[in-house]
C-alpha cells in the first residue's frame, strides 16, 4: 500500500481527483444552464421536463465526504468491440458514477458499466485482460493511498486487500451507506443478473444480502432505464425505522426515483387501529383465505331468472332467459376480475341484442351497442345479477357473520379457525371496525379479485422470511408482469407465521422460478460474534450453513454479568462511547423504559431507531423487536434471557436473540444478570 510522501503516483491521482471533481461540477452547472422557454409545447410537458432536469441535478451532486472513484483498472488489450470504450492500454477508474470532461472523454467509469465488472470479477486466475487493479483509500473524500494487484503478475501473490478491509471495517454513524467499493464476485452475480428472472437470496447476518438487493436495483435502472422508467420500482421493508436506515443508499449512487414502502403502506385501505393474537393472524395469513374470499365474492353473483326487454323506438328486442345465463357462464369461466367481467355483461348483452337487429335487417354500429348497454332494463339486470361489491364491507361480512363465514369456509377452514378469525363482537360499519393489519391484507386480495392491481416492473422484497403467505401474494400482485429480488434470512424469521422455506414462500409470491442463491461470506460481524450467535442455528434453523466471517479483525466480544443491573448496562454503554463510530443498546421491549430512565440520569444522550445519529449522539437504544435489519459499530446487548422470554414461544424468542447478538460490526458486550439461555451454552 503506497501512503502520502511516499509515491509521485499518489499526487498524480489527486490531480485526477480534482480534475474529475471539477469535471462533475461543470456537468451539472450544464444542466442548471439549461433553458428550456423554447423547447416545452404546454405547461404540461414544460412541468415534466423540469422536474427531470431537477432529478438530473440531484444525480450530479458531488457528495464531498464520498469517494468519486475508488478503483482503477489498466487493460492490457482494448476492451472488446461490443464495450467500445477504448485502446490498446486504456485505464479506467472506476466510481459511482459516470463523470466526463468538455470533450465527452470519460473521466471516471459507473461501476455498473460492462467495462468495470472486472473490478470485480477479476482474480489471478482469471485476470479478464486487465493487468493492474488499483483500489483507492480514503480520509473522508480525501485521497490518501492506494494499493495495486498486478494481476498478470506470476511473482505476485495473491493477497487479501488490506484497504479492502479497512472499507468493510470503518465506522459508521448514521444511516447505512453503499458498498459499491466492497462488493465481492459472488454478491457482483446476483447484483448484475437480468431484469427478467427473479432472485431469492438467501443469507446470514453480515453477508451483504440487503446492500446486494440495493445494488442491484440500481444497476437494473443503469442497464434498463427506459423500461423501468416506464413501468416503476418499488423497495418493500419491514418498518419505517429499516427504510430511513437504507434510505440514503440509492442517493448515493445516483438513483432518486425508487419508491420505499412496507407491506403495511401497500395495503393501507383502512385504518388499523387493533390486532390479532397471534394464532388468529396466522389463520388470516394463510393462503387458504384467499379461495374462502373468492368464493365469497363471486357468492354474489346470481343467475338471472328472467329474459330483459330493450325497448328502442317503436321496437322491443328480448333477449331470453337462457341466452342471459349462457352469458353469466361464460363470463364466470373467464380468467378476468370481477369487476372486469360486471363492466362485460352489459356489453355482452348489447351485442345479443345487436345480432338481433341485423337479423331484422338493421345495420347498428358501436353507438347503438353502448347505448344499449346503457339501457335501464340492461343496467337493472346487471345490478340485481352481477352487483357492485366492496372489499373492505366483503372482508367485514365474512369476519361479522358467522353463517356467512361457514358457508364460504367449509371445507377450507376448521370449525375452530372459523372461530378463531370471527371477531367477538362485531363491528357496524368500515369505518368504526377494528382492522389489524392481517385484515388489511385480506381487504387487499379482495380489492384484487375485484380490479387488478397495479404491476411495476422491479420490485425488492427484504427481511422477506417475516411474511405470511397472505402477504407475500400482495407483493406478488404488485409484480405479476415484472420481477423480483427477495431478500431474507430463513434463522432471522420472527414471527408467527415466519417463512419455513424459500420454495413455499416464492410460490406464494407468484416466483416459483426465481434461483435462490446463498451468502455465507460475512463481511460485517466480527468471527467471535458470528461464531457465538451460530450456536442457536442448530435450534432455529437446522440445515442452514453457518456465516463464515471473512473479517481479519476478529473484533471486541465480551460476556458480563451484571449484579448491579441497569449500572452495569450504563457503564458498558459509557466504554464502548469512548471508542470511535455508533453504538446500539438492545434489549427487550419490555426493558426499554427502565433503560432510557437509567440513561437519562447518567447524562448519557441516545435516540431512537430510525433516528439520525450525530458525532456528539452516537447512541441508539433499539427494542429487540426492531432491531432487525440495523447494524451499529458496537452493541450492548442487555439480558438475552429477557429478549426469549418477551416473544410468545421459544423458538421465535431464540430466533429474535440471533438477530439481537448480529447487530455488531466492531464489537459486542453482552450483559445479564440473570442466566443466559442454554442454547448459547
């Protein structure tokens, strides 16, 4: 590794640096320059090309304290035709994103370009053409040191990168950043792998798998902006505090038109003001409620018992009894909505009505069909037959009216889940019912049933093992014509209705095709954490491959009791303060007042999850239940027992303490001054 005062080469890289800077800026005051009085037709399309101006702006924004480039590649042969970027010798510095000078020469290369894929490709034994890859370290966004590979190089030895290392290992305050300069050949394959299929990926604490999931998005937008453009994409959480957390990743990388939201948001018909105990969320969750809602929908559709009159001038037109339920057969045959179809059967009756006109000699055009299909008789009968349905007062009926639930669930449903998913007392109206969030995603397959949903063209899908089958068809409804990276860690299910297999999930989600792909490399928990937390593996999730951590810093671990209780909490929070980066405190839920009380009283300035850390604020108190998907430089983490104990049965409590003890990336203090759980023996 070459150092400032060391190597020439060093200030000819910071020349480079401040070139590209320069260039960066020019760029986008190019774009702020732009007038465009002249080139908008109406106000419409003069709006539309403002606010793209505006977005384009914010892509070109030089983030000081980030990296422009972080790698450099020389070829020793020009790139392939097909990549067109080039000569004989040609070197490319590679960063997050495209920066050229006056002339339109390329200054720094998008990581996601075809060109920079050896950056992370490349090894000795498959060099890929390129004789030096040079990775860049950095203080804040200045330059201070470089480290080359001679990968053409049969005296060099292969070496694991030690700024490679320190970028894996530096500390973080805030919210999560990307991991463009890091990324690794097995995380490059599934990020890189195309817009058509889908992707599961399955992986342990530290393994990357939700920066995976961000990258690939943003490569996706490089590669395939127009279309997905077109047809959107969507990030799904599993709470607001994890989305604030990655939300500032694909800002980073240039890429500001992706939409967060949690399943919740998705299907927020209602308002949720109650909840389920748990064995009834886990009824309403599975799959089977999605047959007992369609066979109460189309429960309202009934045979029509008598022909209609369509009287037209001085004619009248019958259309027979059996003729309407040909019709109504037909339609109930047909793959469509439910409310597609009630918008075809006045049409369809018009057409019948329509044959008999040209059969009387008549020559009736598509006026005179929708003016019949129009008619009164017409829109009395399609209304006493096919009639309007709600899906929230459908959802309603069915968990009101115990008749009207038995009829509809027989043979699909127990006696006792009947029972289980009635509400005790039931509510009058939409507006006043106690919705859970369970019941706003059954309202949400209604609405489905009803009128399609909305498809976008990418959608991913994190902390996926969390969902229920009910849930996982929602997301698959926002994707049915598009496709899907889902992300997810089978240990870390934890709750009730926690995903057991990544076959059963996808199918749920409408992506039994998807490859599922498995990250076992840790690069964030320390080896002696990891090593730790993958004692409860055996008794969470057996059969998974433990994290292998490819941390050279084994890190800081340390088991305490603690016999004077909140104290001792404290005082390993004040520690771990005077070392350099965030610290997180989790504990039970319940544990959590008692815990903000003590340090308060201490002095010591913390914030909740979610919230934005400073240098003068480094501490996050985090209940157990959110800790998910949050990594902090160093953890406290208080009583274990209680973490178990504060979930409905041990195996989801043990599941939660494994998310708890992987929250580390420096290091880790675990305090008790009851037992720990005998699974961590």
């Amino acid at each position: 590794m070459s150092t400032p005062g060391h190597d020439d080469p060093l200030s000819k890289e910071r020349s480079h640096l401040a070139a590209s800077r320069s260039a960066l800026r020019a760029m986008r005051e190019d774009v702020e320059s732009l007038d465009i009085t002249d080139v908008t037709a109406n106000w419409v399309n003069a709006a539309a090309l403002e606010s793209q101006i505006e977005q384009r702006i914010k892509a070109l924004a030089d983030l000081s304290e980030t990296p422009l480039f972080f790698g450099r590649l020389d070829y020793l042969h020009a790139p392939g035709a097909e990549q067109a970027e080039g000569g004989d010798g040609e070197r490319f510095y590679v960063g997050r994103r495209h920066v050229h000078d006056a002339d339109g020469d390329p200054m720094v290369i998008d990581w996601r370009a075809p060109v920079s894929q050896p950056f992370y490709r490349a090894s000795k034994k498959d060099p890929q053409d390129v004789s030096l890859r040079r990775r860049f370290g950095y203080t804040g966004g200045d330059l201070t040191a470089y480290e080359d590979e001679h990968l053409l190089d049969p005296a060099e030895a292969a070496t694991t990168s030690r700024l490679l290392q320190q970028e894996i290992e530096r500390p973080r305050v805030g919210p999560m950043r990307d991991i463009v300069a890091t990324i690794q050949p097995e995380q490059d394959e599934i990020v890189r792998a195309g817009l058509a299929g889908s992707v599961c990926v399955q992986g342990g604490p530290g393994t990357g798998k939700t920066a995976v999931g961000l990258h690939r998005v943003a490569y996706l937008l490089y590669a395939h902006r127009e279309r997905l453009a077109r047809t959107g994409t969507l990030v799904i959480g599993p709470n607001r505090s994890f989305l604030h957390y990655i939300e500032q990743v694909l800002p980073a990388l240039g890429e500001l038109t992706v939409r967060q939201a949690t399943v919740d948001d998705l299907v927020a018909h209602v308002e949720v003001r109650g909840t389920d105990e748990a064995a009834t969320a886990v009824i309403k969750g599975d799959a089977r409620m999605a047959e007992v809602l369609r066979r109460a929908l189309y429960s309202h559709v009934v045979p029509p018992t008598e022909g209609v009159v369509v009287v037209r001038g001085s004619r009248r037109w019958r259309v027979p009894v059996y003729e309407l339920e040909e019709i109504v057969r037909e339609l109930l045959a047909r793959d469509i909505r439910y409310g597609a179809a009630r918008e075809a059967l006045p049409q369809r009756i018009a057409h019948a009505v329509l044959v008999q006109m040209e059969r009387a000699g008549e020559a009736p055009d598509d006026r005179v069909q929708n003016a019949v299909a129009r008619n009164a008789a017409v829109k009395a009968l399609v209304k006493s037959v096919w009639p309007q349905v709600d899906p929230a007062r459908l959802v309603l009926r069915l968990l009101a009216d115990a008749d009207f639930l038995a009829e509809h669930a027989e043979g699909i449903l127990t006696e006792d889940e009947q029972k289980a998913v009635l509400w005790v007392k039931p509510a009058r109206s939409v507006k006043s019912a106690p919705w859970s969030p369970a019941d706003a995603v059954l309202i949400d397959e209604a609405t489905d049933l009803i009128e399609r949903t909305h498809s976008l063209g990418h959608v991913v899908l994190d902390e996926a093992q969390d969902l229920s089958p009910m849930q996982y068809r929602a997301v698959g409804r926002r994707c049915t014509t598009g496709s899907a990276t889902v992300l997810g860690d089978l240990a870390q299910g934890t709750t009730p209705w926690a995903t057991r297999s990544w076959a059963q999930a996808l199918g749920h989600l409408g992506k039994g095709e998807a490859v599922v792909e498995e990250l076992t490399a840790g690069f964030r928990v320390p080896t002696d954490v990891i090593a730790y937390a993958s004692r409860l593996l055996p008794h969470i999730a057996p059969g998974l491959t433990p994290v292998a951590s490819i941390r050279e810093n084994p890190g800081f671990f340390d088991i305490r009791t603690a016999p004077g209780g909140t104290a001792d909490v404290v005082a390993a929070c004040r520690e771990l303060l005077e070392r350099e980066g965030s610290v997180g405190l989790i504990a039970a839920d319940a544990r959590v007042p008692e815990l903000a009380a003590a340090l308060a009283a201490a002095g010591i300035g913390h914030v909740g999850p979610g919230e934005e850390t400073t240098r003068t604020t480094r501490l996050t108190l985090v209940p157990a239940s959110l800790a998910k998907g949050l990594e902090y430089d160093y953890v406290v983490l208080d009583e274990p027992q209680a973490v178990v104990d504060g979930e409905p049965d041990e195996r989801t409590g043990l599941r939660r303490l494994y998310v708890a003890l992987t929250r580390a990336v420096s290091g880790l203090i675990v305090t008790h001054a009851t037992g720990l759980p005998q699974q961590l023996a």
